[in-house]
C-alpha cells in the first residue's frame, strides 16, 4: 500500500513493485492520478482514494484493504509536498497543515496497519523522509519540523517492532526529479529581511529544478533492494548531495560537541 502514488517518488515506488510482480494499492486524493499504472497492471494495481490527512478514512481504508487481499506486507508513506518560508513568515495553518500531512497522516497509517503486521508477524513500513527529515536550511522550518517528528517516531518504532517480524525502513533523498518544486510547492508570504537566507534559497531551488540529481526510479528500486536485504537498514540516505551533507553536518556536530564537552558534563549532580 502506498500512498501518494500519483506522483513523484511514491508513484516510482508503486511502478518498481508492481514491475516485481507484487500487488500494489495505490492511495492517491483522486482516483484518476493512480490510471496511468492501473491500465498498465489492471490484475495487480488498484487505486482507493485516500487524503492521508482524514483518520477515519485510513481506518475505513486499510480495513477493506485487508478484507480484500487477505493481508497488507509493505506500507509505504509517501504523500507530501514542498513549502518554502522562514519562521516567522509561516503562518500557523501553513504549519498545521504540513505536519497534518507529512507527521500525523504517516503515524495514522502506521497506527492502523501495524494491528494486521503484527498478527501476521512480518511485514515492513517504509516512512519517504528526506535530507531535510535530519538537517535543515533557512526557508525549511516547517518542512523539516515534519520531517523531523516522522523520524523520530520511526526510530523508536523500529526498536518496538524488531521483535514481532516487522521492518522500518526510513528513505532519506535529497534533491530528487520530482514536483517538490513545481505546481505542488507553496510559499508563506514574504517579509524582506529573509531575503538574504530564505529568498536565496528559494532562488536556487527553482533554477535547479529540473537539473536535481536524485533519480526517482533509482530510489525506488533501492528502496525495493533494501526492504528484501536480511539486514534492512533503519536510516538509508540517496544521492552524493544527501551522504555528502550528512558527513558534514555529523563533522560539524562532533567538533561543537568536543568544543562544549567539559561544559555538558559539568551539569548533573555530585553524587550521580
């Protein structure tokens, strides 16, 4: 089952199962998003309509799901956009709507899938992060709030589900060819003095889209490759720009830490 398989990285998720021979529900907000794979696999490939953002209808939907096919192996979250604004410039809808789609929706699911994984004791849930679910730029605050919390749920499910047979696999791309900058990608109002940091970078995300390196067809297929390994890794970055940021930012950590070390220490009591 996945979601946001109308486009972007879930519908290149959705294609590469399906090329696999598996069965695929493609949870997409409008049924016709999903016509193109359902033509191509009319046996295999079936489209429900889904918002992510609606829990009584992810009950209602994995419900049928199960009742239809007996059982769901693999739930991939992948429905979300882009969006653009500093801090202060975001407003609280703005938000609340971001982290309704990228965090709540993804724990939903998750919450209503893992009854049927559990009783089978197998199964795998992979939560589409990003470069920006473990770092972040100006402009991104709420993008990678979102991000973020996703990860951090999914770090201590991990751990809870080990035991019971049940994968997680956290999907970590960086800029990839997909509509994240396109029609899909919202904007907060801007104020001026963010020019310099934010408007800079929004600049640069739109003269880049189109050229980004990540190949959506590519991370779906190692998605794939690594949901099959035995050793399923937790955290899995794509692309040089996401492993090359990452090494930075854990550089860059570890010096601030040593740099401050004395003083961290210094902070519980005597006797402890």
């Amino acid at each position: 089952m996945v979601t946001g398989a109308a486009s972007g990285l879930g519908r290149e998720i959705s294609r590469a199962a399906l090329g696999a021979g598996d069965t695929v529900v493609l949870a997409v907000r409008r049924t016709e998003g999903a016509g193109e794979l359902v033509s191509a696999y009319p046996e295999r490939a079936q489209a429900v309509e889904l918002d992510v953002t609606d829990p009584v209808r992810i009950s209602a939907v994995v419900d049928d799901v199960v009742k239809q096919h007996g059982r769901i192996d693999v739930l991939v979250n992948a429905a979300g956009r882009g969006h653009f604004g500093a801090v202060e410039e975001t407003t609280e809808a703005e938000l609340r709507s971001l982290m309704e789609l990228h965090f709540f929706g993804p724990a939903a699911l998750t919450r209503a899938v893992l009854p049927h994984l559990r009783k089978q004791r197998s199964g795998a849930i992979v939560q589409v992060s990003s470069l920006a679910g473990q770092t972040s730029v100006p402009g991104m605050s709420a993008y990678s709030a979102g991000k973020f919390g996703l990860e951090g749920f999914s770090i201590a499910l991990a751990q809870e589900v080990a035991p019971l047979g049940i994968k997680v696999l956290i999907a970590q791309p960086g800029g990839t060819r997909t509509n994240f900058a396109g029609a899909s990608l919202t904007e907060s109002t801007r104020i001026a003095d963010y020019e310099a940091t934010v408007g800079a970078l929004w600049a640069h995300v739109k003269e880049f889209d189109g050229r980004q390196p990540g190949n959506p067809v590519k991370i779906a297929s190692a998605i794939l490759t690594a949901l099959a390994d035995e050793k399923t890794p937790l955290r899995l970055p794509f692309g040089n720009d996401t492993l090359d940021r990452l090494d930075a930012d854990a550089r860059q950590m570890q010096a601030e830490r040593d740099a401050w070390e004395k003083l961290s220490r210094s902070t519980d009591f005597s006797d402890a």
